[in-house]
C-alpha cells in the first residue's frame, strides 16, 4: 500500500494504493488527529475453462492503516474519492491551524 501526504496551504492530501479492493470495502475515519482506513481484499473467483491454475497469489483479507495527522482537521467537511485503485482524501486544515496573514500598519511621526 502506497501512501502519500501533502500538506498545502488549506488543506490536506492524501491518496493510497489500494489495487484489488473495491471502494465499498474501504472505511475510513478521523479521530482527533488520527486517520485511519481500513479495508477488506476480497478473493475473486476465476474459472479457467479447459485448465487449471499452477499458481495463483493474491492478497486476501483485512488490512488497517493508522496515519497521524500533520495539523487538525475539519473531519466533516472531508472529501474521499475512488479511481483506478487509488483512494484520495482531501481533508480541510481546521480554521485554528490555517495561516493567517496579518496587516502591518505604519505609524507616523508627530
């Protein structure tokens, strides 16, 4: 399972690899600032007509993956996506940890 993270200025990135798992068997949930994905690989059926298999390896089973957060986040405004085997979660920094820019007001002399 690849992972990536990317902090911007407003929020979080992240996306995985999550080849042969489909995004109904994903779960995926934010405590505090924990990130946690857990999943299920599932075993397909193949039928080879006329032949049989000599050696067949696939991933089965479950699978948890526990990612700590860089900063806090809005977890309710979370955003998750599914496309090609890759699962990417955008996450809004909370308005505490966002930069703010402060205005620097010249004073004149009297």
């Amino acid at each position: 399972m690849d992972e990536l993270i990317k902090e911007l200025r407003e929020k979080i990135i992240t996306t995985l690899k999550l080849t042969d798992v489909k995004p109904e068997d994903i779960d995926v949930t934010i405590t505090g600032d924990v990130l946690m994905i857990k999943g299920e690989f599932k075993e397909e059926t193949e039928e080879v007509e006329g032949g049989c298999f000599h050696c067949k390896e696939r991933r089965v089973g479950s699978f948890t993956r526990s990612i700590a957060l860089p900063v806090a986040v809005e977890a309710d405004k979370a955003e998750a996506s599914f496309e090609n085997g890759i699962l990417k979660l955008t996450l809004p920094k909370a308005d505490a940890v966002k930069p703010k820019s402060i205005k620097v007001k010249a004073e004149e002399k009297k």
